[in-house]
C-alpha cells in the first residue's frame, strides 16, 4: 500500500480497469507540487499482473465496441468534449498543481485537448470507405478496422494534450485502450476517465495503468497489444520502438527536440523577440516545440538586445511556472554554467531564482545565453529549461548547416520579412515542423504533429489525419454478386 509522509491533497491515485478505480496493495511513490513542493498524491508502481487485467479488460470491450458505427461512438464523444469545457477552470487547476504550469498555460492546454476531441468528432466525415467497380459485376472495397487493443505512454510535460493525441482518435476508430501515464503527473488522467465515464463510454474501453519502466516495458512486450504510441524522451522512444516492433507491435515513438530558430537581420524586432522569448519560456521551457537554440545571421544586435529586453520582463512564479523537478532544475542550471564556464556570454541569468513562500517549488527565470559554438551541450542537447542558446552565423547558408548538423528534428523556425530566404528555410531545413515568423510551429487539427530525425521513430504523425492511418487497418473485400456464369480477367 501506498505510504507517505503527510495529508494528500488528492485521492490517492489508483489504477482505471474495466470502469472501476482499483484499490491494489502496491508500492507507490508520493507526487508533490513543482510550484511549491505540496504533496499532491501517490501513484502506485503496478506490476505486469495489472497491466494484464487492463488487456483483458480492453479485449473484452472490443467487440461491442469496434461493432459500434463511428457515427454512434462520436456521440459519446460530443458529450466529453461538452464536459471538458464545463470543468475548463478545474481541470487548469489541476495541471498546474501537478506539472507547475501557470494558470493560462494550464488553460491552453486544456483548450487544445478540446480542440482534438472535435478533431475526434469529425471522424465520420472523413473515413468514408472506398468502392469501385473493378471488373464487370465485381466490386472492390475498402474497409477501415480499428486495430484492436492498443496502448499509449505519456510524458510529465503535458498531462492532458498528449494523452489526447492519441485517446479521442484511437477510440472512436474502434480500437480499446490503455494509457500509462507518467508517474509525475497522474492526476489530470484520473479526471479524463471520470468524464469519459459520465459521458457514457462503456466498461473496458478506456483504460489507465500507472507505473514506471516496468508498464512500459510489460506493454511493449504484451501479445495482446497491437499497437503503441509513445511521447516522451529520445532515449526512451528509441527503446520503446525497438523493443514494441521486435515483438511485430505498430509502435510511433516521439522523442526530444532541440528546435533552432533562424534570426535574419531583415526581421521584424518587436514581434521576432516576443515571439522568440514566448517559445523559449512557455511551460517553462518545457515544451518538445520550444525555442531553445537560435541563429542570428549577420547584424541582428538590435534584435538580440529586444530579445534580451523581452527575456528581463518575464517573473518566475508569475510569467514562467515551474520547472517539474529538483533534478530538472539542477540539470538546467548545470547547462548554463557549464556554458559560461566554456566561455558564452551569460545575457539574462535565470540561475538562483527563489520566490517568497514558494520555497519548495522548482524555478528558472528566463536565460539568454549569447556567442554559444555550436560544439558546446548547450547547443546540441536537449535542456528543456527556459533557456535560449544563441550562435552567429555569417550566412543563411550558414545558419542552415548549424541546423542541420543537429540530430534532432521536431521543429525549425525562421524569422525574416524576405519570402525567398523563408523558402530557402523551408526546403532545406532538417524538421517536420517549420515556422516562419511562428515561434511554436504546431501545427493544429487537422494538420497533424510529428517531427524528423532524432524526435520521432516510426512512420506517420500522431495527430490529424495520419493518426487516423496508425490506429486503423484496412481490409479490402472484392465482391461479385450477379449470376453472371462467364468469367473475365480477375472475377
Ligand atoms: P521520459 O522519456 O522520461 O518519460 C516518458 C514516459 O516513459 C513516461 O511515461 C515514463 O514513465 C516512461 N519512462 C521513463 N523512463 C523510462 C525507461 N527507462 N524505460 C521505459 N519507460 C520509461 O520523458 P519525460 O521526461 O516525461 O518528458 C519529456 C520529454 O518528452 C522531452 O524529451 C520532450 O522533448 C519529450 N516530448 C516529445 C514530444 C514530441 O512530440 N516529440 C512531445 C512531448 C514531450
């Protein structure tokens, strides 16, 4: 059973199988507030034996529930996104207590997990089935079949937009699900299957189990379990992938970012540096499409100094929220010393930030960290701090082999008022997601979200309409229904 050292501000977490929280002597670890260290809950550590009453509980959901029409299994989903609207101010509450967002940011995110559920919604309009007549009095036919149970891993950064990547769509394609939370941020989950429940998605169908490395690496190995979506780390996602696919499992793993922005001096100032600083400090940095190393070709002082000017306004506790962890902190910190001890100019120092009465919470200020090589860790690898890197490059062409030399791929952005150079960003550049003039290019529904390289493993997009392509399969039936005795080529 769960232990812990003070009154939780939330019900203890537990496991969602087959419609019923479960109450489960397992081992549990203690969730405490990145804003100002609160214990919040505790999560149990479930074992391979829970993840398997999660799978059958999924399976037996399954054949009701992918027999359903998608034009009767959205109506369940209307009614969700209806209550994800009328609790909008508590379920924002929540993020920001377990992932130190602050309340707007919090608010966005739940916006955007509304936006994916009408992404859901739509789904009727757009799996329309295929038919032609392919030979005389034969027909050809394309259905479209969930796959059967699947399964989902999040990360602690977004605790209710990535597990809706993948949770209205997966399921109003037919299929029944599992999602393993991370361990860091539980509860906004907890809420989701309440609403779906009330909504009037039925037993099994939706399913949570929480946990470590050991859910992770039970549900990659599970026979039951056709496919996995994974956000989370680069390390992670590359096991994940293998280890899914070796055992003939779909799996999408999307891993880390390093994302460059590319500064030309035509740039218009005021808007690239306060949309340069809203991606490097949104979510405190902690964003797979944050800003986190620029190229400034050329003569861009001015616009460097107004980004510095933007960087010096933004008030940890206030403007940025916080960072998930102690460790996190650390490690951010670390990057930035080790950075100026390598011989980059500190600009703004985010280090050493602690608020009045939050003591225990976790904060960066804003960093702008200028004449960084693109050799030096702060320019390679992944921070996921509010932390912004700046080299200086002598030419676009320049710029572009700086970001092309880094193995990620999830975002590029270039700012600049000439179409031509845009262009140039736009064709050459090493991402899936390219902004111009955009410091957070995602791209909303029903554009879908995946990245190149080192952020993503796998065919297909998670989002929009290539999720659609991972969380189905298709059957094709050729038929021929005429008493026509005489035999032509195919029938
Ligand atoms: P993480 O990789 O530590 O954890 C992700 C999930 O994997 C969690 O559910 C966690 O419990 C599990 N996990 C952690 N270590 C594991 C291990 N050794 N073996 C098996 N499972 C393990 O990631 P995080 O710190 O929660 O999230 C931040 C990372 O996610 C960043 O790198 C960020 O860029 C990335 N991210 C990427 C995208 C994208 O679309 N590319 C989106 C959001 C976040």
């Amino acid at each position: 059973m769960a232990t812990h050292t003070g009154t939780l501000k939330y019900e203890a977490v537990q496991n969602y199988i087959n419609g019923r929280f479960q109450d489960e002597a397992l081992e549990a670890l203690e969730v405490h507030s990145p804003l100002d260290g609160t214990l919040l809950t505790t999560v149990p550590l479930s074992t391979e034996k829970t993840l398997d009453q999660a799978v059958q509980a999924a399976k037996n959901a399954l054949p009701q529930w992918s027999a359903a029409t998608v034009k009767e299994r959205v109506q369940i989903f209307y009614t969700y996104r209806n209550l994800l609207l009328e609790n909008l101010d508590r379920l924002s509450e929540l993020i920001c207590a377990e992932n130190g967002k602050t309340f707007s940011e919090a608010r966005a995110e739940l916006e955007k997990s509304v936006e994916l559920t009408e992404f859901a919604c739509s789904m009727p309009q757009m799996v329309g089935e295929e038919v032609l007549e392919v030979s005389r009095g034969v027909e050809c036919r394309i259905e479209r079949r969930p796959v059967g149970v699947v399964a989902s891993i999040t990360p602690f950064n977004f605790p209710s937009m990535v597990p809706h990547w993948s949770i209205p769509n997966a399921l109003v394609l037919g299929n029944t699900m599992i999602v393993k939370p991370s361990e860091k941020v539980p509860l906004s989950l907890v809420e989701a299957a309440k609403l779906l429940q009330k909504a009037g998605l039925p037993d099994g169908v939706f399913n949570i189990v929480n946990g470590d490395k050991t859910i992770v690496e039970a549900i990659c190995d599970h026979p039951d379990i056709g496919a996995i979506s994974f956000v989370g780390s680069t390390a992670v996602a590359k096991t994940v992938y293998r280890r899914g696919t070796s055992n003939l499992k779909r799996v999408l793993a999307m891993g880390g970012a390093k994302n460059h922005l590319i500064v030309l001096p035509d740039a218009h100032v005021a808007m690239t540096a306060t949309n340069v600083i809203a991606s490097v400090t949104g979510c405190a940095g902690q964003r797979c499409m944050a800003a986190a190393a620029m190229i400034a070709v050329g003569n861009t002082e001015e616009i460097i100094d107004r980004i510095c000017e933007e960087a010096r306004k933004m008030e940890p506790g206030k403007d940025i929220g916080a960072v998930i962890s102690k460790a996190a902190l650390q490690r951010i910190e670390n990057y930035i010393t080790q950075a100026e001890q390598q011989g980059a100019k500190i600009r703004v120092d985010g280090r050493g930030v602690k608020i009045p009465g939050r003591e225990n919470g976790y904060y960066v200020g804003a960093t702008v960290i200028d004449q960084v090589s693109p050799d030096m860790a702060i320019a390679r690898e992944e921070v996921f701090g509010p932390v912004l890197a700046i080299m200086r490059s002598q030419s676009l062409k320049e710029a572009i082999s700086i970001e092309n030399a880094n193995p990620y791929g999830n975002a590029a952005a270039v700012f600049t008022q000439n179409g031509g150079a845009a262009r140039e960003v736009i064709n050459q550049a090493s991402a899936g997601m390219i902004g111009v003039n955009v410091g957070v290019p995602v791209p909303r529904e029903p554009f879908s979200f995946g990245g190149w390289n080192e952020s993503k493993f796998g065919a297909l997009d998670i989002t929009g309409k290539s999720s659609i392509e991972f969380w189905t399969q298709l059957k094709k039936v050729t038929t021929k229904w005429n008493a026509e005795a005489g035999i032509n080529w195919m029938s």
